[in-house]
C-alpha cells in the first residue's frame, strides 16, 4: 500500500477549478497526461484524490516532486513551512501559522493568488533536501514558481505572519504620470521601467508578473497613456536603467510573447549573480541563510573576478538559490584568510563558508574553469561530503586531502545579543608574509555568529 504524500495544502486547494490559476495544461505539462493521486488537507479534513488526464489512470504519488513542482507553480505566492512534528519550536508555530492562513484566507480568498503549505520534513525528507532545509522550523516563499534567497525569518506570530503575507502581495510598480518624473529615480538602484498604451492588455499583465518576481532586487516603474508614447514607437517596451545612470536604458528585445526570456533579461540586469561581500553588507548577505561560495582576491585582480563570474555564470546558475557566490577583497578580510592558514600572499584563494566551517576549495584557484571542479566542489557541500570528509577523513573516491578531524567541543552558537557582539573584526593587523597559521581542524566559520539562533530553530547539521 502506497504511503499518502504528507503535503498539506491550507487551503481548499483545486487545481482544476475554473476559478484557479493553474487548471489542467499546467497538470498535463507537469504530469505529461497522467494521473496523480495525493493528499489535501481540504476543509480541514485529508482526502485522497485522483486527477485522470487522458485514459491512462497512472498514480504517481511516489514522484513527490511532481507535485511539489504542481503547488507552486499553482498560486502567485506560495509559503510553506517545513517543520517537524517533534521539534518544539514546530509545535509552537504550528497554530500559529494555521491561524494566520486563515486570516489570510479570509482577506484572499483566491488561491490563485497566495496559498500557504507545511510540508512534513521526516515523511519528505527528499523535498526537504530538495529545498535544503537544515533547521526547523524554516518559512520559505515562492514567488511565481521561484524560490526566494531571503526565508522569513521576522516574528512568529498571527499578525506578523499575516502582514508579511500582504507585503508581499502588495504591488511594487511605481505609478508615474509624467517622462520627467523617470528622472529622479534614486541613482544608485537599478531599474525596470515598463511604456504601456494601458493596463488592460497581455504585455502590461506579464510586466506586472515580473515585477512581483523580482521586487526585491529591481525598482519597477510603468508609464501607462498617451503621455509614455514617445518611449513606445514600435508599442509597449520595457527597459532596464544601471545604476548610476539616467536615460542610458538598455531595452528589452526579444518581445513579450516568451515570458521566461524577459525573466532571465531582467534577472540577469537585476540580480548580479556574483556579488562583493563588504564589512556593510556582510550581516544582510548573512540573513539570506545560504552558504557562502567566496573568491578572496587582491583588490587589483579584475581578471580572476571575471573568471570567477564567468564560471558561476556557465556552470552555477542552477545552484543560485542554494548558495551565494561573492568576491572578498582579501586585504580587507584578513581575518577568514587566518582562519583558512592563509595569508595575502596566497591569494586568489576560493572557499565556501556553511556558517559553521569553512573549507578551502582542493585544487588551485587559477583551475576553478576547469569544467565541473566548480560545480563538484558545491555540490560536495549540499550532500554533506565536505563537512563529513572533515570529521572522519576523505572517502574512498576523494583525491585531495583534508584536515583531521577536530577535539570535541561544546556548541558554541551564541544567543542574539552574544552574536550581535562578536561581527567580523575590522581592525585585524596584517599578519608577517609566510607567517600563516595552519589549520590542524576544520577552520571555523568567520560567520557563524550571524547565523540562525538555536534559541528560534532546531538546527539538523552544522551546515545551512
């Protein structure tokens, strides 16, 4: 006998309902014409249901993933909480949340538009790796089918919840009425800027869509009338502003009939994939909770930086919402080159840093576009390999060495107020050339004092 998928949707949650977003050619897309059997939570009760598309009645309950790819694919904005029934702070926010869904439910009663979903991470423990939950109880949104970097990580309780909610479906399209106002907006954002004949038309509702997706890393704008019509000749346009600049506006040009491709051209202006760590923005990059993949270089060294971007760009993109890939100038952050053993001198240096360790990437830094050394490298890191090489030696297959393990210690993780005294330092005095510490343990992470409070989360693994 099948084991029921243990996906509860809150929600009377119908993909084939006329009034829903996501009817049958999402289903006969996703499934491919098959049926599925799974689990709602509808009206508070589970039920068993099948969908039939076509004659074959196939069940493809055992391919979680396909529904997973089905719910948030589903509504505009998904949020799930992954828990686990016996964690403690679980059990706290389970009523919680149930009683914010249906505050929420009661102010959007379209699930086209949000939905709010748990997923039981010991009977899913494929979709909790999947999404690379490493502590419960973890608030995550998706967006359009995109998952966000940024988890929710604000106060547990109804109201919060809920307002966190109606923020995030609140538009973020600035209205102007006039070409001049484009102006004066803040120099030092990047931008979107949509020319419209009106709101009423297929191209104004995917510029609405894309401006939800990527809210929180591009200033969306729309000129909507008569008045936008010079910046349209050829009709709607879309346009994306650099920082720093004012109608130097790169334009979109590949039309509006392929959503995806206006994604990735906005993505690729909005979201830089490889960002600079700075001591101001460490603390903000840190609360994203993803690990760090971070190439310290000298700050001269343009050409190592592009290789580095290069190479995330060719072989990472998959991995971008799993980790975060950053350049460091290692002048600046002497400090994590201490603790790796190294010292400027050694410089470009790659490592990843999981907010509990830090390792150092095997080969040299030079080879990292050697296709597939990138990619192992944090692929490692997901399935556990590089922190369990650290306590218990390298597996059979492993070529390069490691560290021996470390002494048995104590948890070490501080409360809020402990980690809030223990940043980065900035004043680190450079150490004498070749005078480097070796690490004889796993180097810890510079980090980790910024990471989740245990004192909020049950923690599975050192790793995020």
């Amino acid at each position: 006998m099948m084991r029921e998928l243990r996906i509860h949707i809150s929600s009377a949650f119908d993909p084939l309902s006329s009034a829903h977003k996501a009817p049958r050619c999402i289903l006969e897309e996703i499934l491919g014409g098959h049926g599925v059997f799974y689990g709602v939570n509808k009206g508070g009760k589970e039920e068993e249901r099948e969908i039939t598309l076509g004659n074959c009645g196939v069940s493809l309950l055992h391919q979680r993933d396909l529904v997973v790819n089905l719910l948030v694919r589903s509504s505009e904005i998904v949020f799930i909480n992954f828990y686990a029934d016996w964690c403690r702070f679980s059990q706290i926010l389970a009523p919680v949340f149930e009683e914010a869904e249906k505050k929420i439910r009661e102010e959007f009663p379209d699930t086209s538009r949000v939905t709010l979903a748990k997923v039981d991470c010991d009977a899913e423990s494929g979709i909790a790796q999947q999404y690379h939950i490493s502590k419960y109880p973890t608030l995550k949104l998706v967006r359009n089918g995109q998952l966000l970097k940024k988890e929710y990580r604000g106060q547990r309780s109804v109201d919060a919840l809920a307002q966190y909610i109606r923020d995030q479906l609140r538009s973020s399209i600035q209205e102007h009425t006039t070409l001049e106002s484009l102006d004066e907006v803040d120099e030092k954002k990047r931008h979107i800027i949509g020319y419209f004949a009106d709101k009423s038309s297929e191209n104004y509702r995917l510029f609405t869509k894309l401006a939800s997706s990527l809210r929180d890393d591009c200033q969306f704008h729309e000129a909507v009338g008569a008045f936008s019509e010079p910046e349209r000749s050829a009709g709607d346009s879309i346009v994306y502003r650099a920082p720093n600049t004012k109608r130097q506006d790169i334009p979109y040009q590949e039309g509006f009939q392929n959503y995806e491709a206006l994604l990735n051209w906005a993505t690729s202006n909005c979201v830089p994939i490889v960002r600079e760590i700075t001591f101001e923005n460490a603390e903000e990059l840190t609360e994203e909770g993803l690990p760090f993949l971070i190439l310290f270089h000298k700050a001269d060294d343009s050409a190592i930086v592009e290789k580095f971007t290069q190479t995330v760009q060719r072989e990472l993109l998959s991995e971008k919402s799993g980790i975060n890939f950053l350049t460091a100038d290692g002048a600046k952050f002497r400090h994590p080159l201490h603790h790796l053993g190294k010292s400027e001198k050694d410089l470009p240096i790659l490592a990843i840093d999981s907010f509990r360790h830090m390792y150092l990437f095997p080969n040299n830094a030079q080879d990292m576009d050697k296709p597939g050394l990138l990619k192992q490298f944090v692929a490692d890191l997901h399935s556990g390999k590089l922190h369990r090489e650290f306590h218990h030696g390298p597996d059979p297959t492993t070529a390069y060495p490691t560290p021996p393990p470390p002494p048995e210690s104590q948890d070490t993780a501080g409360t809020p107020d402990e980690a809030a005294s223990q940043h980065i330092p900035h004043d680190q005095k450079p150490q004498e050339e070749g005078s480097a510490k070796q690490p004889t343990s796993p180097p810890e992470s510079v980090f980790k004092n910024l990471a989740p409070s245990r004192n909020r989360y049950t923690v599975l693994r050192d790793e995020l």
